[in-house]
C-alpha cells in the first residue's frame, strides 16, 4: 500500500485510545474505505499505518462515495453501539461522547446525542427533541459509521484512495455522516454524495434533514469552542423544525 509503520502518540487516557483504536479495527471491511492498520494501542500510545497525503481528484471521490455506501451497509448491532472492545464511554475529538445501545434511532440520537451537549452549551432544544420522530425521517437500521466524519478525517492518499482516519465510530444513522461531510466542506461532495446513492439510495427528504444530523457536532463544537458554533447551532435546530 505504499505506507509504513509509524507511531502515533496522542495526549489522551487509555479509553480514548481503546476506543480509536476499535473504530480503526471495526471501519475496516471489505470493499470499504481504506483505514490505517493498527498494530497496536496501549496507554496512551497507537501505532497505525502512515498514510502517505496526496490530492483530492474526480474518480477518488466517486470511488469513496461507494466504499462509504459499503461500509455503512456493513451495520452495526444497535443504535449507540460500541465497535466490538471499544469502551462505553468514548470521545468525539476532545469531548467525552458515551455508547449506549438503543432499538430506534430518533428518541436514541435526542436522549444520547444532542440533549447532554446542549445542556452544556447553554442551548434550549426542548422543541427539536420533542418532535424528532415527526422530523427523523423513514426508520432505517443502524448503521456503521466513522462518527466524526469533518473533512480533516478524510484524507485523501498518494496512492489514489480516499482514507478514513481519527473515529468516533458506533452504531447510528448514516446520514449523520454525510450530514458532517457537508458540514465543513468535502472536495468533490457532490460527486461523493451522487455515488454513495448508486450503492446506497438515501430516503426522500434526506436533504431536509441535513441541519438535524449536524446539530451533533455542532453543538459538540459548541460545548468545547463556544463563539459562532452556539448560534450556528441554535439556526441548525431551528432548520431541523422547518424541515
């Protein structure tokens, strides 16, 4: 593959490490995305595959559209779900986010994902939690997701494949990530998006609910950043009702 072993030492506790180093483990499946082997996590220390960085291109971005279809497809036992050895009690960047299992997605994604964050923020989203089965969409099976799917996590190789990197991985809904590949900009997006679908069709109305699976990691952002994120938080959930 063109990559060598390197280590990769991160200022965190060994539960943080455990659980990106089972994410790493549990996003690789065949004809998924390329994910950096992991040779090893102990204490604070992971030693994965160095991947070499190169250029965003056309057919990269369209073979990544797929392969993100197939690991999603690849699912998840529940909603919440830990990767298999991955700790209940995870993070997403530096902020603590738990797995806890559920059986359906809306009341799981309000109780886990967005009240306990924007309680901390500050942010009032009684409205958006009371009415996330009307909002939520067709109910779909858990999905497995990379879970923190900003650009920064996607890095485009040398080798000409498009690479998943730095997890939050568990069971949860697939437009949640896409939803984040939109959030902060992603080459090529659209073609991404137009070849995830051949694989993998998106519900209808799947666009209208884009601003209630990004209120997560905003509201995430919101919590450990405060500024701009509070309100770009507050105009999602707002959007999120408009549908």
């Amino acid at each position: 593959m063109g990559s060598r072993a390197a280590l990769r030492t991160k200022h965190q506790s060994s539960r943080a490490t455990a659980a990106e180093a089972a994410g790493l483990r549990w996003l690789r499946v065949d004809g998924g995305p390329p994910v950096p082997f992991v040779h090893s996590a102990e204490g604070s220390a992971l030693v994965i595959d160095e991947v070499a960085a190169g250029e965003p291109n056309l057919q990269a971005a369209v073979t990544f559209g797929r392969r993100l279809a197939t690991l999603h497809l690849a699912g998840a036992e529940a909603f919440g779900s830990a990767p298999p050895g991955g700790p209940r009690e995870a993070t997403i960047g530096m902020a603590p986010m738990v797995n806890e299992p559920a059986a359906e997605w809306p009341s799981w994604f309000a109780s886990q994902r967005i009240e306990p964050y924007a309680r901390q923020a500050g942010i009032d989203v009684s409205e958006v939690c009371a009415r996330i089965g009307e909002i939520s969409g067709p109910p779909e099976p858990p999905a497995r997701l990379h879970g923190d799917l900003w650009s920064g996590n996607v890095l485009w190789g040398a080798d000409g494949q498009v690479w998943l990197i730095d997890p939050a991985a568990h069971g949860g809904h697939r437009e949640s990530d896409l939803a984040m590949l939109r959030l902060f900009g992603c080459p090529f997006l659209d073609h991404v998006l137009g070849a995830y679908q051949e694989v993998a069709p998106l519900a209808d109305g799947w666009q209208a609910r884009v601003p209630l699976h990004q209120l997560f990691p905003l509201l995430v952002h919101a919590v450990l950043f405060g500024g701009g994120y509070r309100s770009e938080a507050v105009a999602a959930a707002h959007a999120a009702l408009r549908g």
